[in-house]
C-alpha cells in the first residue's frame, strides 16, 4: 500500500539512457492526458501533461519487462508525466488515470511524495461506494486538516517504485517553476497492493530460475 521500492524493475541504463534522449529532444507524442489547478483551490498552480515514447522503444521497454508484464491480468501502459509548478508542489489528491503503476522521477529529483489516510469528515463526503475501482468520488484535492499523513518518500532519478495512485497523496519540496518529468507503466484494474504481490510472485519464480 502507498508505495514500494523495487529495485529489480529499474531500468538498464541502455534503456535510460534513450528514454531521456528521446525527452530532451522534445520528440515526445501528447496523450491527452492533463490535469490542472483544482477550482476549488485556487492558492496552488500546477499542470501535468502525459506523452507517449516512439513504438520502437516503447516495444524495447515492454520487451525488457515481459517476464513481470505477463504475470499481470491488465494492459500495461507507458506514460511520461511532465508536471510544473508555480508554487513549489501539488496538494493531496488522487489520480483517476491509473490506478497502480511502477515509475521514477526522469529529471527534478528531490521532491516528496506524501501520503495520507483521511478522516472521518472526509470518507463523509467523497468515500466512492464499496467495490468500486477508486476509493473516492473525484480526483479531489484535499484541504491537509481533513487528512492524517502516513509515510513519504524522496526519489532521486530513476529509482523505481510501486506506486499507490488510488491513495490521497501530495507533492512538496519542488522547485518553483520547475519540471519534473516522470516515466511509469501504469494499470487501470490492478491495485498497489495487488501489483506487491505479483511482483514478489515473479522475485521468487525469478531467484529459482537463476538457481537452475
């Protein structure tokens, strides 16, 4: 749940290396994807826009992770997130366009990441209904007394983690009008905590492979 550090999906340096050319070249294809300041908080400024990679080496990403991607009952999706701020960070909220993913900070690196448990007043006005996909009605943003926060993380480039976006989370510590640009495969149907336990089903198949 919230996040997990998995070290044995980061990315070769090879593919690395080509994702952030293909960055700093500016060749990325826009996916429609956008989020922006939240109307009814008007004190933060921030925008994210998704892209896509070239499919030569969205293919050669996909190939890489093909052992773990094929143990996962989802289409996986690869998504660039490039996120600006005015003000130094993003306030609690949840994402409704993926569920789980595992990703890393390409560039601005030093941000954290908190996440938080609600309080009663707020399951009272945005709990989503039992069984469905998202926990809440919205990809709200949150006013931080209505939240308790549980755990953090700083990630520096390329440090792969499991992601939680079905749970309340804000971004601090960035650097006013900044960029941090962000690569993940993300999920629509798989949850964090069901993503941790196929990943610890493919470390496991994986060490006694290696032993064979």
């Amino acid at each position: 749940m919230y996040f997990r550090r998995v070290r044995r999906l980061d990315l070769p340096a090879s593919l690395a290396e080509r994702i952030l050319n293909e960055v700093t070249s500016d060749r990325l294809i826009p996916t429609g994807m956008k989020e922006s300041t939240p109307q009814d908080n008007p004190s933060v400024n921030y925008n994210l826009n998704g892209a896509q990679l070239n499919k030569k080496l969205s293919d050669d990403i996909y190939s890489y992770y093909d052992e773990f991607l094929k143990m996962v009952p989802d289409a996986p999706k690869i998504i660039i997130k490039r996120i600006t701020s005015t003000v130094g960070g993003i306030p609690a909220h949840t994402d409704k366009g993926q569920t789980s993913t595992f990703t890393c900070v390409i560039s601005g690196g030093g941000a954290e990441t908190i996440w938080y448990e609600p309080t009663a007043d707020f399951l009272e006005k945005y709990r989503e209904a039992d069984g469905a996909r998202h926990r809440y009605k919205k990809a709200v943003s949150a006013p931080e007394s209505e939240l308790r926060k549980v755990t953090s993380i700083t990630l520096q480039p390329w440090e792969m983690i499991l992601f939680d976006h079905n749970a309340l989370h804000s971004v601090s510590n960035v650097q006013r009008d900044s960029e941090r640009i962000l690569f993940s495969i993300g999920f629509l149907n798989i949850t964090q905590t069901e993503l941790e336990d196929i990943y610890d089903e493919w470390y496991i198949k994986n060490k006694k492979d290696q032993m064979c």
